[in-house]
C-alpha cells in the first residue's frame, strides 16, 4: 500500500486551474480500484491519497501523470507500508508479510 503525499509547489490559485483534470485523474483510479481515500491536507498546501494493488513502479507513473504534476503544480512523497491491520472495510487490502 502508498500513502501519496502532494505538496502544492505554486499557488493555490495556479492549482484551482487544474482542479477538474485532478479530479477526472482521481476519479480514474478510484474506478480502476488503486485509490482507496483522498483528500486535502489542513492547512491546506497540498494532499494525500491512499493506493493500493499496483507495484512501486506503477504507482510512481502514475503519480507523473497527475494533472498537477504535468501542471509543475506539485511534488510528490510516496511512501509504500504494509498494511497488516486494516478496518473491516478495508480487509481488502490488507497484507501478510513474509517473514
């Protein structure tokens, strides 16, 4: 599983412009089942999403090809972990690792 961590490198304003392309790139993922949760960070200089299901590789190209990221809007921190204990909801994703 990632934690994908945006920081805003322009403007909030610069980003409101492409806000409708992020959330149709959002919107494809979540459909595709890679993205679990998204959403704004507080104060609001950036955001976070929640992928699982795609190798390391998979989810750094998909990261370049965020609309914000084509834009120069943002950076991006990608994290992996395992996710050995999860919600009922997300049982799904949950992992056993090899020891």
């Amino acid at each position: 599983m990632f934690v994908m961590e945006l920081t805003y490198t322009a403007p909030v304003e610069a980003v409101e412009e492409e806000m409708d392309a992020h959330i149709a790139w959002l919107d494809g993922h979540y459909a595709a089942g890679v993205f679990l949760a998204s959403g704004r960070k507080v104060p609001r200089d950036g955001g976070v999403i929640l992928a699982g299901g795609v190798s390391r590789a998979e989810i750094e190209t998909i990261a370049a090809e965020d609309p914000f990221t084509v834009a120069g809007v943002c950076a991006y921190r990608i994290t992996e972990f395992i996710a050995t204990k999860t919600s009922a909801d997300l049982a799904t994703v949950r992992e056993n690792p090899v020891v």
